[in-house]
C-alpha cells in the first residue's frame, strides 16, 4: 500500500531552488534511501515532507490526505516524524526525559519507553545521562528513539551517519534493521553509499535538486549509483516511482 506521495514537489531557499520538481512515492513498510552530495536538496526534501520547509509548488499526500496547509505539528499528529541533522536533543534533560517529551503527546501505537529501549540497547544504561554528556552515536540513537516515542508511521532520518565513528555508525545502523525487521517505514538521507544500499529497499539519487536515479537497490549498481551520484553518464536502470 502506497502511504507516502510526492508529486512535482518544488522548494526554495530564497531565490535558490533546493528542490526541483520531485515525484515520488513510498509502500508502507519500505525503506526507501536518498542519496546525494551536499546540496542536492535531500535535508530540504525531507524538511519540507515533514512541514519544517514550504512547498514552492507540488504537494504532498499522506495515506491519501493531502498535507497542503498542514503544519509541522499537526503532520507528528498525522505519523510522520522527522529526526533532524544535528539530533537537536534538549541537552539538559536526560536521556529518558528526551524521550518523556515526545511520549507525551504520541499517537496511540507500539512504541513506548520499554519498546524503544528495547529497540536501542545501547541507551539502557544511559538513561539517566544527559543528553549533553552523550557521544555523537549515543546522541544520533536517542534522536531516533524520541522520534520513535510519538509513533510515527513514517519516520525521516535526516544524516543518518554524518560525523559519527564507524563503531557509532554500526550500533545505528544495528538498531535500523530492528526497525526495518519490525516493519517500519522509513525514509533516510545517508552519505554513506554502503549503508544505504545495505539497508534500503529502494534508493533515490539527487544531483541538484532532482531525481538522477531511481531503482530497487537489488537491481542497480554500486557504479551506477556513484555515476548518477557525480551526473556522469551511466547504464540505464529501470525507473521506479
């Protein structure tokens, strides 16, 4: 079942175009990966998705509701959650209070403190820390867990890796296949190519603000990605919406 649809989606940094006329559409339960050098428009992509970014033109349709003129917060309401670059943890609050804050107002659903610990080990023991004092990994695993706490159906991680020792990247990216074992959907940035393709269903390629490449990671290449990757010429690849 298709549960998120982006059609011609176009978005603005000022007079900068960021996003240029993306179509799109993500299955429920389907990990879908955006690729891309830095400003190809992937954060902006998912910023916008999430009503963080107006929409210069397109739109957005969720389980068959069209977000045009919804909020930010109204879309959480709605199930979708977005960690964003930077973590943007409440530093003096706990590792359990972070996660406290988002259980507050959650949708009804399977996650709670319990369900998400248990998905995270690795916070167990931390719950008590603040944030503050985390590591970059420990920080990047309780952003994911507090977006898991309001029970989204559809979960954006925004840099999934970036700036993260490679032992902090493998923990993440254990407690990623959980969620994907688990049936979650999610939609992930990642400039970690290997990650990416290790962990998706599906992979989109940005190159300025457009969509270079579109496949089921099963049936593209790593060089074909990497070509797309760089706007070099490359084999074709069957297109997927």
């Amino acid at each position: 079942m298709t549960l998120l649809e982006v059609e011609n989606l176009a978005a603005r940094h000022g007079l900068l175009q960021a996003v240029r006329g993306v179509s799109f559409t993500v299955d429920q339960g389907e990990i879908l990966a955006i690729v891309g050098a830095n400003g190809a428009g992937k954060s902006t992509l998912l910023r916008t998705i999430a009503g963080a970014h107006p929409a210069a033109q397109g739109g957005v349709r969720f389980d068959g509701t069209d977000l045009a003129g919804v909020p930010a917060h109204k879309r959480v309401g709605l199930g979708i959650a977005l960690v964003p670059e930077g973590r943007k943890l409440f530093g003096e609050l706990t590792v359990e209070e972070n996660l406290a804050v988002a259980g507050r107002r959650s949708r009804p659903g399977p996650w709670d403190l319990k369900a998400v610990l248990d998905a995270f080990p690795m916070l167990e023991p931390l719950r008590g820390h603040r944030a503050s004092s985390l590591s970059g990994g420990q920080q990047q695993a309780t952003s994911i867990a507090r977006a898991l706490m309001t029970n989204p159906r559809l979960l954006l991680i925004d840099e999934v890796s970036l700036g993260l020792a490679p032992v902090a990247v493998d923990a993440v990216y254990e407690s990623v296949r959980t969620l994907k074992d688990a049936g979650a959907t999610l939609l992930i940035v990642e400039q970690d190519l290997g990650r990416a393709l290790s962990v998706a269903d599906r992979v989109l390629c940005f190159l300025e603000g457009r969509i270079a490449l579109s496949a089921p990671t099963g049936e593209v290449t790593r060089e074909q990605v990497t070509a797309a990757y760089f706007g070099l010429d490359r084999p074709s690849v069957p297109e997927q919406t």
